[in-house]
C-alpha cells in the first residue's frame, strides 16, 4: 500500500510542475536582477560616499579650512550621498575686492575652525570649506548669492533652510556667536581657543604706569583728584561712548562697514533697526560732541 503510495505522490508532484504558468518565470528572472542592481547601487553609493569623506579627511588634516572651487562644491556639497555637514564660507578675498569684513570674518572664521580641528572631539561629521568669489563665480550665481561674508550651514540630508544661513548682520561673526549657532545646527558643540593676546594686558600695564607717575609727580598737591569738572567730563565719555554703541559692538563683534563685491558700494548704516555697524558707532560719538 505504501509502495504504491509513493509514485502516486511523484506524478502529482510532476502534474504541478507541468501547470506552472510560463509567465513567471520572466518575471522572477526580473525580479532577481532587479534585487541585483539595487545591491550594486547601494554598494557603489557607499563606495563614493567612503572616497569623499577620506578626501576630505586628508584636506582637513592638511588645513582645517579648505577652498573650493565649482567643481568641488559641486561635488562634494550639493551632490549625494552625504553623512557630514558642511560649514562653509561665501567670501571675497582677493586684494582688488578691497572686502575689509572679508577679511576680519576670515580670521574669526579660521580661530572657529583651528577649535574644531585641533579639539579632541573632532570627527568626520562636520567639515569647514570656503569659497572665494573669484575662484566660484558660478557657485554665487548658482545660489543667487550678491553679498560676501556669509555663512551657510549644507545639512547631509535635503536643502539647506532658512535657519541654515547665519545672520551676521544682526549677530555679527565672532567666533563665539559662529560656534553657538553651529550647535544649533548640527548638535556639534566646539570650544573656541583664541590664540594669546596681550595688547589689552599691555595697555592695561601702560594707563596704570601712566596714572602712577602722574599721582608721583603731583603727590605734594593731589586736589586735582577732588576736580568735580574733571571727574564731569570722564563721565560724559563714558556716557557717550556706551550711547553710541561701543559696548554693543564689544558684545556682538560686527564688520566695520560692509562694501558689496558686485558694485563695489560701501555701506556705513545698517539697513536694520536690530543692528549696527562699528562705523556708526563713530559717527554717532562723533556728532555727540
């Protein structure tokens, strides 16, 4: 019974296999090279995605700030894949661009990056770039960009939003307000390392040599230290200097004035109510007087 059992199970077997519709097969075989592909493509994205981030492993090393051109930024920036952020710099360097706040930005910009660089928290993840506008022309086009310095943050997913450029006007480019907002960005937070600085305790040293050998030479007759005019005209500068602004530029590190790259025009007043330039400043201290 069991012997006749089995063949009886093999004939069934076959009579499936016979019925098997034809059309499936093609579109097995399609599904099958389809799986293949996107094996490959996936593969072939993390192969890029691993050449990109050791290129720019190897130029940070080198600088901690690299320039680019078109082509790089094209590259590296707005084409996927991506798994890094990127800080990068619109700026106008060249001598004949005559950009003082190009300048003076470039320096916070580089004390930032310096921090980021040489920190024992730095990783692939975040990445400091510049370009000059002589250098990438067409990448200001591109962004509809008519004014240098400005600081863009490029996510490594989707577009940059509106919270992706840094408002320099209003809060000016130290690097401190740089870093703040980074970590707004991109939850990377870097401590600044400013490099040693020793005008302020220079100048420090000197006013107090100043005011201990006036107090020697006069020490028979101090009543000048009782003069109620003196001491009305030491307020009145202070009062002046805080009216103008001066702290607010202390605090807030703005450009002096800002001159756009395009028409070379100069611009003295800030166009905002919730900003200032330090050349207001001096205007101001100036007509108070």
């Amino acid at each position: 019974m069991g012997a006749r059992a089995a063949p009886s199970r093999r004939r069934q077997a076959g009579r499936r296999l016979r019925y098997l519709p034809t059309g499936s097969f093609p579109f097995l075989l399609l599904l099958l090279l389809l799986c293949i592909q996107l094996g490959g493509g996936q593969k072939k994205k993390e192969n890029l995605l691993a050449e990109k981030v050791e290129q720019l492993m190897e130029w940070s090393s080198r600088r901690s700030i690299f320039r680019m051109n078109g082509d790089k930024f094209r590259k590296f920036i707005k084409a996927p894949p991506r798994n890094y952020s990127m800080i990068v710099m619109f700026t106008a360097l060249q001598p004949q661009r005559q950009c003082s706040v190009c300048r003076q930005a470039n320096e916070e910009y580089q004390i930032l990056a310096n921090s980021w660089r040489y920190s024992s928290a730095f990783c692939n993840k975040l990445f400091f770039s510049m370009v000059d506008y002589d250098e990438g022309t067409d990448v200001f086009q591109q962004l509809n960009m008519n004014s240098a310095p400005t600081f863009m943050h490029f996510p490594p997913k989707g577009r940059p939003k509106r919270a992706d450029t840094f408002d320099l006007q209003r809060i000016g480019f130290a690097a401190e307000q740089l870093a703040k907002w980074i970590a707004d960005r991109t939850d990377v937070h870097i401590r600044v390392f400013r490099p040693p600085n020793y005008s302020g305790t220079i100048a420090l040293a000197l006013l107090v040599s100043l005011v201990g050998g006036l107090l020697y030479l006069r020490r028979n007759n101090l009543e000048f230290i009782y003069n109620k005019t003196g001491w009305a005209m030491v307020s009145l500068c202070i009062v002046f200097a805080m009216t103008s602004g001066q702290m607010w530029n202390h605090i807030r590190g703005p450009p002096y004035a800002h001159k756009n790259p395009h028409n070379g025009q100069v611009s003295y007043i800030h166009g905002s109510s919730q900003a200032q330039f330090v050349a207001e400043s001096h205007i101001i201290l100036v007509l108070t007087f």
